[in-house]
C-alpha cells in the first residue's frame, strides 16, 4: 500500500554539503534510505557521510542510477536545482526549501508536469515509507509500518496524527507533507488516488 518510495528508492541530495543537507542526510542513511550521491557546485570530489559529492545533478547520474531527489537548496536558487533535476529525468524530487519565490514555484511546476515528473513540496517534511525508507526531515521514531497513508500540508500535525496511529498499533503505509508553500507540487486528490490504485 506505500506510494512514491520504497527500500529500492535510489536518491540524490542537492546541496548535501549544506548544514540541512548534511545533517539530514546522516539522518537518512541511518533510517535505510539509499542515497547514491550528493550534488554542491564547486564541491566536487568531497565525500559526506561516504556518500561522493558531484558539482551537478549530470554529473552524479553519469556515476550513479537514481529515482529520486531531495532538495535542501536555499530559496533564491531552488529554481536552477529543480529544473536541473528534472532535466537529468529524475521523476520524483522533494523540496524541502521554504519561500521559494512563486514565479519560480510556477515556472517548475510547469516544467515538472510537461516532463511527467512529481514534486513534493516546496516546504515540505518530506515523504517516509515506514521501514524502508525517508526522504525528508521528519522524525522516524513516531512512524511505524502500517496500512494507514497519511497527506497533510503541515508538518507537525502529521507527525501528530501518525505518533497517534502507531501508538494504536495501526501504523502507516506512507506519510507525506504536501508543503506548506502557496504553490505546491502534490495535491491532496492526487495522493489519494495513489493510496486508492
């Protein structure tokens, strides 16, 4: 019953070199996600947590296979990273980065729907399958593998009502926040028809 990410969920970090990025890619790992490289320009060749470090999204594909990316690139340069993932044909990018301007949410989102690919976020905890795998700043220990799915814009309340889930024994199939931005990638009817097929 999971959507959009499993334990052979392969990703890339955009901006792992960051204090976000770093730390939550640390995070990640420990959790099971398979992270296969990290991207910073002009940080090529250095290693964070073992993972090597490219100075583009190109430039980790030419090394490494992946599905997927996380995004903890600041605001005023959101725009470039997006595009430069969905570019490489990654399908599914989560944008943890809040205050993305919206003539830039705007210009990626089109971008990202004309290219079949799917945004979650921008201002987003991210995406979790209980057990397999985290994309995202979420806190692991209140989730448990389930069949419940959970969609929230906010964050907190999601972290909230899936404590409240596992506590019962029920537990989640998949947790993602839709993002707390103005403009933002996944829809509420667009999740739920994933958890429905």
């Amino acid at each position: 019953m999971a959507i959009l990410i499993d334990s052979e969920t392969k990703t890339i970090v955009q901006n792992i070199t960051g204090t976000q990025g770093s730390f939550h890619t640390k995070l990640m790992l420990n959790y099971g996600t398979r992270i296969v490289a990290g991207v910073t320009p002009g940080k090529g060749g250095l290693q964070v947590e073992g993972i090597p470090v490219y100075d583009t999204v190109n430039g980790a594909l030419n090394e490494h296979e992946a599905d997927a990316s996380i995004i903890f690139v600041p605001a005023p340069a959101a725009k470039d990273a997006v595009l430069e993932a969905i570019g490489g044909g990654l399908k599914l990018l989560v944008i943890i980065t809040e205050g993305v301007p919206m003539k830039d949410a705007m210009e990626f989102l089109w971008e990202a729907k004309r290219c079949s690919a799917q945004i979650i976020g921008p201002n987003t905890p991210g995406v979790i399958t209980p057990s397999e795998c985290k994309l995202g700043i979420m806190p692991s220990h209140v989730f448990k593998k389930g069949k419940v799915g959970v969609v929230s814009r906010s964050g907190t309340l999601t972290y909230e009502v899936s404590a409240g889930l596992t506590q019962s024994g029920l537990g989640e199939s998949t947790c993602l926040g839709l993002g707390g931005d103005a403009l933002v990638g996944l829809t509420f009817v667009e999740a739920l028809e994933m958890f429905k097929n």
